[in-house]
C-alpha cells in the first residue's frame, strides 16, 4: 500500500475540500463525508464507502475553477483522479468512482421522477455530461461490472447535500480507505 499517495489525497481534502461543492450548498469536504457515511450507514463495504468518499476527487485536481458547470463546462472530473486512485484501489472503488456520472444518465432514463429529484445544479451538470440516457444505452450501462455500485453511489451524491449536517471527520475515515487499499493487496 502506498500510504505516502493516500496521505497525499486526505491532504488534498484537508488543504482544498473547504471549496464549494458547485452550486450546493456544502463544500466539497462536506459533500464527501456526507456520501460516505450513507454508504457506511447502509452497511456497505470498505470499497464502496472509499469510492463515495472519493467519487468527486476530480473536483480537487482541476484547476478551471469552483464551478466550471456555469462556464458551460464538463470537468470529466470522474475521469480526472482515476489514474491515481487505481494505483492504490481495485476496481471495486474506481469503477464507481467512473461511473458514477453515466449512473446518473441511467437513472434518469429508467425512473420517471430522478430527474425531479436533482438539484439545479445537478441537472445543469448532466446536460453538459451528455444528458439522459437512450434505453438501449441504459441497458449498456446497467450490465457493466460495478454498474450496480454505481448507482448506490450515485443516489447517496444526490443525498450528501445537506448544510450544516453532522459527520464523522476525515480521520475516522482514514482506516476504512486503508482497508480498501489492503484489499488491492490481498
């Protein structure tokens, strides 16, 4: 396990997570351990909190700005810190983690009131990330390996918008994202 790489991502959170979280109301910070401590809530494995812990990191690795949305543009920022997450995870964390903006797609093409659910912020995002999937693209994305966590994952983002909520701080989660990267090893 390369935990100076994992010291180097909690510090990024540490140094940029007090950023604003798009057009929410929450900062990035906020927003991260909000999604985690859903998965954690739900009983869900090391991999799968570590990748609701870590599904934005893109976010913190781009330099176009705190809201890029409002430009008009796409950040791709599920793509952004994948190289480096793979380095330290299985694919059991980064394909959430890849896919989690394809399960918002999905969602809103295979249930008739997602697109309600979402935040203005959320909705213009998914314009610019391609918008609703097809059915047949639906269909495509739902077979892929993970594509199940995906969605998990996705629908605690939507939930992990709350101002001023109550969680556990970054360190509690420093074991569990080690847990995760020991089972790259194992």
């Amino acid at each position: 396990m390369n935990t100076t790489t994992l010291n180097q991502i909690l510090d990024l959170y540490r140094h940029r997570g007090q950023a604003q979280y798009g057009g929410e109301a929450v900062s990035q910070l906020e927003h991260a351990l909000q999604c985690a401590t859903l998965a954690q809530d739900n009983g869900e494995s090391s991999e799968l909190i570590a990748a609701c812990l870590l599904h934005d990191l893109g976010h913190l690795v781009h330099h176009l700005g705190d809201d890029p949305a409002l430009l008009g543009i796409d950040d791709r920022h599920e793509y952004r810190a994948v190289p480096v997450l793979e380095t330290l995870f299985p694919e059991t964390v980064t394909t959430p983690i890849r896919l989690h903006v394809a399960a918002k797609r999905y969602l809103c093409a295979v249930n008739n009131n997602y697109w309600a659910s979402l935040s203005p912020a959320s909705k213009l995002s998914l314009e610019l990330q391609g918008g609703i999937f097809s059915k047949s693209m639906a269909d495509a994305f739902i077979q892929q390996p993970n594509a199940d966590n995906a969605v998990k994952l996705r629908r605690w983002d939507d939930l992990a918008k709350v101002e001023k909520l109550k969680t556990p701080d970054l360190d509690y989660f420093q074991p569990i994202l080690e847990a995760a990267c020991k089972a790259t090893v194992a």
